[in-house]
C-alpha cells in the first residue's frame, strides 16, 4: 500500500517588524533589529520584565512563541514560590 501523499503547508509570518516601543521605553535591552534582548528563562535585562513571541530574538513562529511562553510562566512561578518561602 502505498502511503505517499502530495500535499501544501502555508506559514504565516507575522511580526517581521517588532513593535518594542514600551519596552524601549522602560530600557530594555535590544539588539539591533529592536528586538528584545532575553535570557534562557526569557528574563530581559530587567529583574521581572519577561518577553516572548515576535519580538524577541529568534524564530518568528506559533510554536516557539508557545514554548516562550511556557518557560517565562515557569520562571515566574519559580520567582513567587522564592519569594513567598523569604
């Protein structure tokens, strides 16, 4: 049986021009496509100011956004459960 299928994949690109005009605003760190600079938990420079999705560094795609997201709300989980135990 012969399995093989033709098929289309449509990606949107959204995003191609990050708007980081807030995070400007409260000096956050960009590189020098004004996108937001981020560490391994999504931390920008700033204690407590996360950013996720097209406007920072990398991938401008749905899942990455995603999985962003899911590292930054794990990092400030974390950060409260800390704090809560202080």
């Amino acid at each position: 049986m012969d399995c093989a299928r033709k098929g289309r994949a449509l990606f949107r690109v959204g995003g191609v021009r990050p708007h980081s005009q807030l995070a400007e605003r409260l000096a956050v760190a960009l590189d020098r496509d004004r996108r937001i600079k981020v560490g391994s938990h999504q931390e920008t420079n700033i204690q407590g100011i996360y950013a996720v999705g097209d406007v920072v560094t990398g991938l401008n795609q749905l899942g990455v956004s995603m999985a962003q997201g899911e590292i930054a709300a794990v990092a400030i989980h974390n950060r409260l459960r800390e704090r809560k135990n202080d």
